[in-house]
C-alpha cells in the first residue's frame, strides 16, 4: 500500500494520475495547503519542504531496503513509480534518458512559468504588466516547444505515452488559466485531447 500525501494541484494530480495508471493500491491523506496544512509538524517530518506531493510506500522494492520508502518530488516520484510497475517509461537506455529529458523540461520550464502565469494572473493582489509580459511570453514559448515537438511524435517523450506525459498533462489542463488558446497549438490540443480521454487520468483529476 502506498500513502498519499495531496491536494488538488497540477504538481498532485502528476501522482494520483500515476497511481491510477499504474493500478497499485494507495491511501489519500489530503494536505489542504489553503489551510497551510503543508507545514504541520507531522506532515514535514514527511516532506520538509513543505510540498505536496508525498508518498510513503509501505512495499518498496526490494533495492530500497526494509521498511516503508518515503518520496517527495513529483518527477522523483514518478519516475520511482515507473521503476516498481515497469510502466510509463522506456526500457532502453536511450528512450529512458529521452523520457527524463521531457520530464525535466516540465519539472523545470513548464511547471515554474506555468505556475508563475497562474499566480500572476489569478492570484496577485495587484496587475503587475512586466511580471505578466515576462510569464506570458515565456508560457507561449514552452506551448511553441511543446507544439514542435508534438508535430513529430505522438508523445513527448516517444510514440507511447510515458512519466513526462503524465507530468505535463495537469498543466496543459489550466490552459485558460495560462491565456492560452490550445488551438493555437494543434499538436498540443491534439495530445491533450488524447490523454483527457484516458479514464485512469480522469480518475486521477478527482483526488483528493
């Protein structure tokens, strides 16, 4: 059994996705990090940055040793998820480093300008014109990326959806969050239409 330690958030639903992708059995804790929750003692002793998401599994691998297996970090976790099922990532050296590649442009590039958009556009208590020309001109960048890519293969990563999908997907969803217009980017939209229809990403959006 694996616990999971969530709210509904782009960087969470990266795991929940997984998970039921994955099929193994887990446990929700929600974190309500609108309640701060995230900083309570008995959470951080879990994750002491203070983030979610976090996992606890109760049967690691063997190679982790004995004993429950703590993780934080959405892309480490995943690409932990991938290692325990053999699912969500290529088994050859260079597909792999490839999947890891597009995982890290999302950890990276995607996820902190995204966020960022989102913060400055929703959340800021005043309009800040050059944080928001600054984000939006970096988030049209990374759909323009993203768009080449997908002109080339059918997923990120490869031919198959893999982590890096399952990674960028939650963030693509806030599109309108972002200004963003997917038709503008056909071969986004086209991607995204095809991993919105997965019932197990679905399932995954409903956590917690």
């Amino acid at each position: 059994m694996i616990d999971l330690y969530v709210w509904g958030t782009s960087n969470g639903r990266k795991v929940s996705i997984m998970l039921e992708e994955t099929g193994l059995p887990y446990q929700v804790f929600p974190i309500d990090i609108t309640k701060n929750e995230q900083f309570a003692p008995d959470y951080k002793r879990i994750n002491p940055n203070s983030k979610i998401p976090a996992i606890v599994d109760h049967d690691p691998l063997a190679a982790y040793g004995k004993g429950p297996f703590t993780l934080w970090e959405s892309g480490a976790i995943l690409i932990y998820l991938a290692e325990k099922t053999g699912r969500f990532m290529p088994q050859d050296a260079r597909g792999r480093m490839i999947a890891i590649q597009w995982l890290m442009f999302q950890m990276g590039g995607v996820g902190p300008n995204f966020g960022q958009a989102h913060h400055f556009r929703r959340a800021a208590k005043e309009q800040v014109p050059y944080a928001l020309k600054r984000f939006d001109t970096e988030v049209a960048r990374l759909y323009g990326v993203m768009n080449e890519r997908l002109g080339e293969s059918a997923y990120l990563a490869a031919a198959d959806y893999t982590i890096a999908d399952i990674a960028t997907y939650p963030w693509v969803a806030r599109h309108d969050w972002q200004g963003i217009d997917l038709a503008a980017y056909p071969n986004v939209q086209r991607w995204f239409e095809a991993i919105k229809a997965r019932p197990a990403v679905q399932r995954g959006f409903e956590v917690p």
